[in-house]
C-alpha cells in the first residue's frame, strides 16, 4: 500500500453523486448524524465520500456496527466492497488473513480497515497529503494510517457500499 502514486490533482472530493441504491441500508442515513453542521438534507454517504465541504470528515467511529457490517457479510468467502459513486471494486476481504482477523482490525480501529492485498490497487489513488484514499473515480474512501501491523486503509463504510457498475 505504500507504493501506490498520488493522485492526479483532478481528483478530489467533490462533484460525484453516490447511488441510490447503498448496501448496508446506509441510503436513509443523513449527514446530520456524526457531521458537525451536516443537513438532514443531504446524506451521510453524500458529504462524506462527495460534498468538499466535508472533505476533512470521517463517518462516526463504529458506524459500521450500527450498520450490522459482519452480520451481512459472508464469513467463507472474499467478500467485495465497491465505491459508493461509480461502483469500481476497491477492497476485498479477507485476503491473507481470516474474517475474524478482518472483524478484529475493524473493532480496534472503529472503521473498516483493509491491508495489503485487500487494497484493488489498480482502482485506489492517494491524496497530495500522502494519506487520503480516492478511488480512481475521485470519491473519498478513507486514510491509510499506521500501526504496530503496518499500514491500513481505514475507510468510511458509507464510501464502499456502493453496487458493482
């Protein structure tokens, strides 16, 4: 994940629209649950993944437990999640480790957190700041952070509920 290149400056949040359609009954969230100066008009997965203005703004820490993120997923298989806007593929998981191991990562760090080859590099671009995650589409996914495991993409539930295009 390291050596993933920045992202062209054209892409930046800003300007996509997400689907109608989100998995994870994320649709019917609005942005004023967890966003400081969020509108019941505008939804969750809108202002964070979209709208600029909100650039700076993760989803609440553990909003995928509200979501009931493992209950849905398939313990026995590679599970794939897709940008909420335009729907590439852009983590899949479990690769290289177990769900349980996945689950756990999640609940430390209180956000989905994919590493290594969970990362679908090819559809992922990194911010000027060397930290933000965009698809290659232009939404924000998340950041890449550090700990004692190495590097992790923690990343907005509301980013990757998207419906494969």
């Amino acid at each position: 994940a390291e050596t993933i290149a920045a992202a062209p400056k054209a892409v930046k949040a800003g300007g996509c629209t997400v689907q109608s359609d989100l998995l994870f009954s994320i649709t019917e969230t609005s942005a004023d649950v967890g966003l400081p100066n969020g509108s019941a008009d505008e939804s969750l997965s809108q202002a964070v993944c979209c709208d600029a203005d909100f650039a700076a703004y993760p989803e609440p820490r553990n909003f995928y437990l509200d979501k009931k993120l493992f209950v849905r997923l398939e313990k026995d298989t590679v599970n794939s999640f897709y940008d909420s806007a335009c729907g590439i593929p852009v983590f899949k998981a479990p690769v290289g480790r177990t769900y349980e191991e996945f689950k756990a990562d999640t609940a430390e760090h209180g956000w989905p957190s994919f590493r290594g080859d969970e990362v679908i590099e090819e559809n992922i671009t990194v911010g000027d700041d060397g930290l933000t995650i965009y698809s290659k589409c232009g939404t924000k996914l998340g950041t890449y952070e550090t700990d004692d495991s190495g590097t992790r993409a923690c990343i907005d539930l509301v980013c990757i509920a998207g419906v494969e295009a």
